[in-house]
C-alpha cells in the first residue's frame, strides 16, 4: 500500500484558491460597504468566501475521505456565484457591460490627468462627474470582477478532478 503525501500539487492549488477567497472576502467587505445595508446581493461574495475557507479547510482534511469531492462540488458552486455576481454587477444587462469594458481598449490613454495627480492640482470636472442638481453619480459596478470567483471554480475544480497530479 502506497503511503499518501502530506501536501500535493493538488492539495497546494486548493490551498492557494483557499488564500484568495480569504483575500477577496477581506476586500469585498471594505468594497461593499456602502451598500451592505440596502442589497443583500451584496452579502453573496463575502459570506461565500467564507463558507469556502470553512468548507475547504475542511475537505483538505478529510481529502482521501470524501473531502476532495466536497471540495469539487464547492468549487463548481464558485462558478456560479460568479456569475450570478456578474449578473447583479450590470443590473441584468450582461452584454452591455461586456461592450462598455470592451470600449475601454478604443479610448485614448489621457495624459494629463496622471500630471495633474503628480503636481496635486485639481482635475478639471467632468460632465458626467455630477447629476443634474449637483449630486455626484453612484460609481459604477465593475461588471466583470466576479468571474473572478469563477476562474478560483474551475482551478479549484481542476485540482480537485482527479487524484493526484503525476
């Protein structure tokens, strides 16, 4: 009988996925805070990283014992909330958000912003920097940043496929 190593690739993938939704829950919290209070959509990132770190440490626990299984399913679930994420992020509109961050790649680099930055001058206003009464405009979601979870799903998913990497 062949004696099971302590830590593999495998084992370090899930662990490194593990760092980066403990990661991602420590800057979601700081990111959602402003709306935490008015959309519960957006507990779903921070509670599920959460969930993962406690699910994880535990099936790399139990790995030979069911826990690499666990651990798959969990990982495919991080697929999902991704972009359920993605789907919240562009308020139902995911092609939209895809087009206007494909736009960013058309536009030209300004310079003189990053000078002004430089010499603490104040950035001439932009028209859509206010709404009309003054008010300043809600910042926009970054419509693609929850596929992060689902690129951390399919590492986790790989590394949780088969036994051992040879």
């Amino acid at each position: 009988m062949q004696k099971a190593t302590l830590w593999t690739l495998n084992k370090l993938i899930v662990l490194l996925a593990l760092g980066a939704f403990f990661m991602l829950m420590m800057e979601l919290r700081f990111e959602h805070m402003d709306v935490l209070g008015d959309h519960w959509q957006a507990w779903v990132p921070i509670v599920f990283s959460g969930v993962m770190i406690v699910v994880g440490i535990w099936g790399l626990y139990f790995w030979e014992r069911g826990g690499r299984k666990v651990l798959f399913w969990a990982f495919a679930v991080s697929i999902i909330v991704g972009l359920l994420g993605v789907w919240f992020h562009d308020k139902g509109k995911p092609w939209e958000s895809v087009t206007v961050v494909a736009q960013a790649w058309q536009t030209p680099i300004v310079k003189h912003r990053r000078r002004q930055k430089e010499t603490n001058q104040p950035a001439p206003a932009r028209p859509d920097d206010a709404k009309e009464g003054g008010k300043k405009e809600e910042k926009p979601n970054p419509p693609l940043a929850p596929l992060s979870f689902s690129g951390m799903g399919l590492l986790g998913m790989l590394a949780c496929w088969k036994k051992e990497i040879p």
